[in-house]
C-alpha cells in the first residue's frame, strides 16, 4: 500500500547538506511543519541508520528539536551521512547529507609512461587519506613547456584508480609540464609540476614468441628464444632484454641481465631433470640515439620447459630413491589420466606436453592454495 | 561479454519484424519469438538490476540499504510510472495497452536513470549504471519491436526529457536520495510485472490477429 504524504513536505532540517571539516561539531535543528500535528517530544534523530542518543537533543521549540553532534569523524560514504529526523513511530521527516571531511593536498607521486611514443599514461597519488572521505575529483593536466595553451586529460582510471590516458601523439622532443588537481567541496590543491620529455618515458610491449627449448642433451642448460616486439621496426630505438627465471617449486626469480640486443639466450648452470619457468621483457633505450634507457615492459607470460635428467641409474639401495620411485609412478597416473583428457591422438604426446602439464599443475597448485 | 548478449537480442528481435505486405506465416512466429525474447530480456535485467541496486544503496549509505526501508512516497515522486495497478484492471488491459504501458514506462525510467548516471558517483557505480541503462535501451526497443510486429503505433514519446528533470529536481541531496531509492524500487516492480505481462502476452498472440489487420489494410 503506497503511503502518499501530502505536498509540503512534514519538516524542515537546518543546516541541510552542510560540508564538515573531521572533527567539528555540528547543531542540527528539526522543525516540525504546521499542518502536522507533532511536537518535539515526538521526534528522534539517527545518523546513518542508528538512532543518536536523546541525552544529545534538546528542544529549541513547541515543534522544534535539536541535537548535538561533537567531534565528526570523515563520511561514511562520498555521498554523505544520511542525519534523519523521525516521528515516534520511526517515520521520515526529514533528513540532511553531512559532508564530513578534509579539503585536498597536493596530489603526489605522479609518474608518466608512453607506449610506443604513441600516447601518455600517468597516475598519481592523492594527498592525505583524510580527501576520501568526500568526493574528490582529480584533473591531469598537461601542456608543452614555453607555449601557451593548458590542456586537460579527459580518459581517467585506465590504470587505476588515479590515472588518466592521452591518447594522441604528443611531440618529441619537446618538454612538457603536467601537474594534477584536486577538488572536492572543502578546497583546491594542484601539485608540483612535473617536466618530462616523452623520449624519455617511452615503454614497449613484451617480447613475444618466447620458446624454451634443451640444448641437446645437455642437462644444465636451456635456450631461450623470442621475437623483439613489433614497434621496435618503426622506431629508432634499439631494444636490450632482460630474462627472469626459476624452478617450479621456488618464487625466488633469478634475473639474466646482460641479454643485450640479441633475441636468444642459453641459460646455464641449471638443475639437471627440473622444470623451469622463463619470462622474458624488453626495454626499448637509446631512442634517436640518446643512450638514455627507456621503462622495461612487462614481462611475456611465463614459459616452461624442462631440462633434461641423464637416464643412468645411481647403483645401490638408496631408500630416498625409492621414495622418488612412487612420487614418480603416481605423477606419472596423474600424467596419464590428464593426456587422455588432452591430448588428441598419440602424435603430441611426448615431452613438451609433459612440461605444459607441470605447468598446468602447478597453476592449479596456486589457485588452490590461494582459495 | 553482456553488451554482446543484448546485441545479439536486439537483432533477433528486429529481425522477426516482418516486411510488410508479406503475407507469410513466420509474422505470427516472428511476433512470438520477439516476446519471448522480451521476456527473457526482462528477467536478465531483473538479475542485472539487484547487483546494481544493491551497489546503489550501498553508496546511498544507510537506512537506504536496510532491507526493510521503506521511505515515505512524497507527491513529488509519482512522475516515475507506477506498475502497480488493480489486478481487475490489469488483467483486462488489451494487447495494445499493455505493450504501450511496458513502452511508455521503460522509456522514461530510462531517462531518469540517464540522469542519475551524470551525476557524481564511484567510477565502478557510473559503469555499472551505463552498462544497465544499455541493457534498458535494448529492451525499449524489443517491446517496440514487438508492437510493430503486431501492428500497433509505438506511442508518442515521453514530451521534453531535459525540462521536467530540471523543473522536478529534488530541492536537497537527502530528497533526492530518496527519488533515487523509489527510481530503483519502481525499476524493480516493473520488470517484475513486465515478465508477467509477457508471459500473458505469449500465450495470447493468435495468427489469427495479425492476418486480419493486415486485411484490414487491404493486402
């Protein structure tokens, strides 16, 4: 059953949607309209849904009553505190949105990235946590040192919460000054100004088509392969890489340095009969010849491959062995069953589909022990 | 993902208008395939409506997203259409007048809703709202598709969408909280009764209605 009330609406909040610094005291008054028969004593207040001591109220009126709010903590939500005046029976009245908070500060941190030179991306961090509490609304702005015109960044939260895209060439060469502001209802701040060349912040995509192979026989070793990534061809940049590597088991990465430009690696001195994970990223410096290094890329999605274990049997009862022995035989029912689920045919079945269903299982490992 | 699947809807749904004056017998079909997928467009913006209300709420802050919150409705809220009707008169509504009323209510829940969207709000709210104000663009245009099938005038559309919002604006944040939380409860009651109404509508739409309308224009 729908409850129309009648039009004027049955009372009057004062102040009504006032904005608040955190920890100040606030007086609310509610008063009661002519036409309804209520008085004071007939009236309650809650504050987001729970009802604020009577010790706090006093009447100010035959239809008006007030309380007494010390030390506001920062809103509940953006939207504000919802102060409502009820009748007895726990009907509204009225109500009022408490804007509590603290005004901007300078936004800090800001860092800048250009992929391919072909556009901008930077984030930020805001000032104080105390500017969460209200709606702040944040402005990148940019423009080209030395000529006039401020521009301002339109595409935001593309890589987080506080960033924002340009999506258009910018010029090379050139410096250009960027600086964020913060607003909300308490105030403005800007932050300091960054310079920066996009020369100088340019990042690439991962290098793609990472292999992983044996070297022969060899059990200690394993090459790596992979293709530069696509824009290095339009650009006069060269590329230098950087390999990261680990044994299944462990999250200790160990990092291969000095790739230089060459797309192939041999990784040496490794566990002979170990599955590996290998990932390899890109970093795309001295751009027009300025031997200044640009962002490393992200790493290309990990690739594993095995190196291979020598079939010689040590001679001798060794109880560990053993042990190996039905680690070894239950792995391999595991394998099996799993193949018979995926693979299609005999033709695939050999090593490489043996190290992509260590993979799988240690991913599904993960999953699990994160769940 | 979920854009694709009320693409996919809309196209199916537009494609079943037929082309008049072809006389064959998948208009019938046509018009029958559209209100399923009507009604099946109804209850995935039921679904689609809970997590987004429930967002919604949450961002009001309480008591508007207490389960039992039951605001008073003041006179100035009844510009959002009710679906709450007498079942008598529910139940005798035509064809025509059923359709016309699922038309004219969607479109200007839509508009509301549009407005809602322009304002200030979290990014994940503001998305979630696009996405839902897409979903509810979508099934408009199936409940025109299906009347056009059927042979009926889509009705006039709503006069002046920007004005009345202006002129009807909530005086305070804390009223127009409240418009915002009886926007969602209508929203809700209405997709509850549209699955209704199509259900009815499903089982009512004959071959034998369309054939004479069409002979009635002389083809």
């Amino acid at each position: 059953p729908l409850s129309v009330s009648p039009a004027a609406d049955p009372a009057v909040i004062s102040p009504q949607d006032p904005t608040l610094l955190i920890g100040s005291s606030l007086v609310a008054t509610c008063t009661v309209s002519p036409d309804f028969p209520l008085k004071a004593e007939d009236l309650y207040w809650t504050l987001n849904g729970r009802r604020l001591p009577a010790a706090s109220y006093a009447a100010l009126g035959p239809s008006t009553l007030s309380v007494a709010l010390a030390r506001l903590n920062g809103s509940r939500q953006q939207s504000g505190d919802n102060l409502v005046c009820h009748s007895r029976d726990g009907g509204i009245l009225a109500g009022s949105c408490l804007y509590v908070g603290l005004p901007p500060e300078k936004p800090v941190n800001i860092s800048c990235w250009s992929k391919n030179m072909k556009d901008l991306t930077c984030k930020w961090a805001p000032g104080t946590e105390g500017e969460t509490f209200l709606h702040t609304n944040y402005t990148l702005k940019y423009k080209r040192r030395w000529y006039g015109q401020d521009n301002t960044c339109q595409e935001y939260h593309t890589a987080g919460t506080y960033s924002c895209h340009i999506p258009e060439d910018l010029a090379l060469f050139t410096p250009y000054e960027i600086w964020v502001e913060a607003s909300n209802r308490l105030g403005v701040a800007v932050s300091d100004v960054v310079m920066l060349d996009i020369l100088d912040v340019v990042t690439t995509d991962p290098p793609s088509d990472v292999h992983v192979s044996r070297v022969g026989d060899l059990e200690d070793q394993l090459s790596v392969r992979w293709s530069s990534p696509p824009a290095l061809k339009d650009f006069l940049f060269q590329a230098k890489y950087q390999i990261q590597y680990r044994v299944e088991d462990s999250s200790e990465w160990k990092v291969v340095d000095d790739v230089g430009n060459q797309t192939s690696c041999r990784l040496a001195g490794l566990r002979p009969g170990t599955v590996y994970f290998v990932q390899v990223r890109c970093n795309p410096f001295s751009i027009y010849g300025s031997k200044k290094a640009g962002i490393w890329s992200d790493w290309s999605n990990p690739t594993a491959a095995s190196t291979p274990r020598s079939e010689r049997v040590a001679g001798g009862c060794d109880p560990k062995g053993g042990e190996q022995n039905t680690t070894l035989r239950r792995e391999l029912k595991q394998f099996f069953g799993w193949v018979k689920k995926h693979a299609y045919g005999c033709s695939n079945l050999g090593i490489k589909l043996y190290d992509q269903w260590r993979v799988w299982l240690q991913k599904s490992h993960k999953t699990r022990n994160q769940v | 993902g979920d854009s694709w699947g009320i693409f996919t809807f809309l196209c199916a749904a537009l494609c079943n208008l037929p082309a008049l004056p072809a006389l064959n017998c998948s208009e019938e079909l046509g018009a029958g395939q559209s209100i399923q997928q009507t009604y099946d467009l109804t209850r995935y913006l039921e679904h689609q409506l809970r997590t987004l209300a429930g967002t919604y709420l949450n961002y009001l802050g309480p008591p508007f997203n207490e389960p039992d919150f039951n605001p008073p409705r003041l006179a100035r809220a009844e510009r959002v259409p009710s679906a709450t009707v007498d079942l008598a008169l529910w139940r005798g509504l035509t064809d025509n007048a059923r359709l016309a009323a699922n038309y004219r209510a969607y479109s200007r829940l839509l508009c509301y809703l549009r407005v809602l969207d322009g304002q200030v709000g979290t990014a994940e709210l503001r998305h979630r709202l696009a996405h839902f104000c897409a979903s509810l663009q979508g099934l408009v245009l199936s409940i025109g598709g299906v009347m056009s099938s059927l042979g009926y005038p889509l009705p006039a559309g709503p006069a002046g969408p920007p004005a009345p919002h202006g002129a009807h604006a909530a005086p305070n944040d804390f009223l127009k909280k409240m418009d915002d939380f009886w926007l969602l409860k209508e929203l809700q009651t209405w997709l509850w009764r549209s699955a209704k109404d199509f259900n009815r509508l499903k089982k009512k739409v004959p071959p034998a209605v369309v054939t004479l309308r069409l002979e009635a224009r002389g083809f």
